[in-house]
C-alpha cells in the first residue's frame, strides 16, 4: 500500500489571516500536530489539497518559505464555492491538510542563472514563493527579473509586495497594464508585447504562470529571444481533485498536472499548448 498521508487530510490552525485585496486572503497555517509541522517539507511550486468538512476541498499553492518551519502560507482567491467557505474561517478555526503534491520550480537549475519570472492575471501564488525564495537568497542566484500582466491598472493588487522585491539587489519589476487609468507608471499594454522590449539571454532561466494563451504566445516571444526552450518553465492550471492521478480531472494529454506537474519544462507540454480538448 503506498503512503497513506497522500490520501489523509490532516489538522491545521489558522494562526494568521491576512486580508490581500477584497478577493484574495493569505491563511497562515501551522499542523496541530507538532512533529508533523517540523517535518513538513515542500518545494516553491508545490500545492497542497486544502479540506474543509462538509463542503470539500481545493488545490492551493503553498506561498511562503520552505525553510521556515514555524508555520506555511496559502494565498487563496475566492472564485467558487469551497474558496468562499473558506474566506469565512478566522484565526483559531481549523481545516485539514494533505500535501504537498507535485513537481516544484527548478531551484538547482536556476542557481547562479539570471531569472525571469513573468505572471499573468490575478493569481500569482504559484509564483510568490519562487520570487520569495530568490529574495532571501539573493546571492545564489543572477539577475532578477519580474513582470507581472493584468488587465487593468486597477487589478494590481500587490503594490506593497512589488515595491519591496525591487529593492533587493539586482531585481527589476515591470508591470504591464492592459488598460490604465491616468497617472499609471508601468506599461500600458499586453504583457507579452513587454517581453519583446526586455533584454535576456539564451541563458536565462523563465518561469510563468497565467492564462494559458497568454502562456502559448510568451513562450513563442521568449524562443524568438533565443531562450532555449529547455531553460523554460510553466505553472499549468487544471481542475485538480485528487492530487494522485486518480480520478483523470486534471489529464493533460498523456500528463496529469497534479503529479507531473504543476510546473513543467516548455519540452514537455509545447505540442499541447493552445490545443483545443487539452
């Protein structure tokens, strides 16, 4: 019989909520169980199934550093029904978690590399703990580069986050605006008509997560730069319900996001990008 943590929700605490914007909250959470909570390990990009009893659960990824061993973070937007529930739990209340799950950000392949790491959209968690990791690290690693894309200037939600990671040295923060109102200081247009003004290197190692067509015409921006394709990485998003391979939710071609993913290199998945049924 395989591991039966992979399939066991197991207690969590919310020590800490933190309100993000009106539709995203950070729990943060630690194990009941203290020994558990030491031994808890994950890689940024990594996720977690997030239970909640008697409504259901929910892939999440997990936001906050993999060596602090005192608590971990989700970063979660309410856009559905279990999210919602979850919204209205406080510090004290308590859920179930069982993870982590999947292949994580390529650390070891990034180590003294310049980094770009584009997100599209709202939800950026699967990147804030790779973004967040390079930070506390900043000298095992090259440049830093970070480009963030939303539909309108009013969607930029993170202002205070962005303003501190472009302090550390060597980072560079671009954000792209859609449509903005007068006054917005970053870019006014498509994030992928950024990338065409950006310098880089075949070198550079590229992480993204967004909408998937946004995915398809920046990784053809990035390959056009020369970048090799081996040396980018995707975060995919598909409906995740088992976290094992079980229940076929999440199959994407001959892949299954939740254990072969969620974060791929571009060689893996190219041929399915943008294909419809996939």
């Amino acid at each position: 019989m395989k591991n039966p943590d992979i399939y066991l929700p197991h207690e969590a605490e919310i020590i800490e909520r933190i309100q993000e914007s009106s539709t995203i909250y950070t729990l943060r959470l630690r194990f009941t169980d203290g020994k558990r909570q030491q031994k808890f390990s994950f890689l940024p990009g990594q996720f977690n199934m997030v239970y909640l009893y008697g409504v259901g659960e929910i892939a999440i990824s997990i936001s906050s550093d993999p060596d602090n061993k005192d608590f971990f973070d989700h970063t979660i937007r309410s856009v559905g029904r279990v999210s919602e529930a979850i919204e209205k739990l406080s510090k004290g209340d308590r859920i179930g978690i069982r993870g982590p799950y999947g292949h994580g950000w390529p650390i070891m392949e990034a180590q003294n590399k310049n980094v770009l790491i584009i997100t599209g959209g709202l939800g950026c968690a699967p990147v804030v703990a790779m973004i967040n990791y390079i930070i506390e690290r900043r000298n095992q690693f090259g440049k830093l580069k970070i480009m963030q894309g939303v539909k309108h200037s009013d969607d930029f939600i993170f202002k205070k986050r962005y303003e501190e990671w472009k302090k550390s040295p060597q980072t560079e923060v671009l954000v792209a605006a859609d449509k903005a109102v007068s006054g917005w200081p970053w870019y006014v247009g498509r994030i992928t008509n950024l990338i065409q003004k950006i310098n880089v290197t075949s070198e550079d190692i590229v992480m993204m997560c967004g909408p998937e067509k946004m995915l398809e015409v920046a990784t053809q921006q990035l390959t056009k730069k020369n970048i090799r394709e081996q040396n980018i990485y995707l975060n995919m998003e598909r409906n995740m319900e088992c976290a094992v391979g079980h229940c076929g939710h999440c199959q994407f071609g001959g892949l299954f996001i939740c254990k072969d993913g969620p974060v791929f290199a571009l060689t893996q998945v190219k041929e399915l990008l943008g294909v419809s049924g996939f």
